[in-house]
C-alpha cells in the first residue's frame, strides 16, 4: 500500500471511528482535525507524481518561450534608453 492511500485510510479510521468515540469535546476535535491534516498529507502524497509531471511541463514550455520575451524585453530597455537620450534626460 502507498504512504498517501495509507495515511487517508488512518485519517478515514480517525474520522469514523475514533472521534465519535472520544468523550470529551477538545480531544475529539483533536482527532478529526488530525484526520484533516492526514487526509491532506495523503491526497499530497498521491498527487506528488503528477504535480512533478505538470510543473517539468510548465518549466519546459517557459524555457521555450523565453527567447521570444527576452527579444521583446532588451528591445523595451533599448528604446526607453534611446527616448532617454533623445530627450535629453540623459546624457553622455
């Protein structure tokens, strides 16, 4: 069994079993919002695979896209340096 389908099946035991057999209020509270904070850590690690794929994905089309926005960036600075010149706000 993977650690996140065994961590959502604790923070399932806590959620059903546990906590409605807790007699007093705060321990009770304590063991379902353990079983939140498992169920979480669980969906996280089951998705850990996935969400690495995406973000490579992402990384990957950035870098393809950067030489296009390099282009219109240096070309941006270049003509705001010029305006500067031209318009005398800076001198040589």
């Amino acid at each position: 069994m993977s650690p996140g389908k065994l961590l959502e099946r604790i923070a399932a035991t806590l959620r059903r079993d546990i906590g409605p057999a807790v007699g007093a209020a705060y321990p009770r509270t304590q063991a379902f919002m353990a079983a939140v904070v498992l169920q979480k850590l669980g969906r996280q690690l089951a998705l850990a695979e996935a969400h690495g794929a995406a973000d490579a994905a992402e990384m990957k089309a950035l870098i393809a896209d950067l030489p296009g926005w390099v282009g219109v960036v240096v070309g941006g600075v270049i003509a705001a340096l010029m305006g500067a010149l031209l318009g005398g706000a800076l001198a040589l």
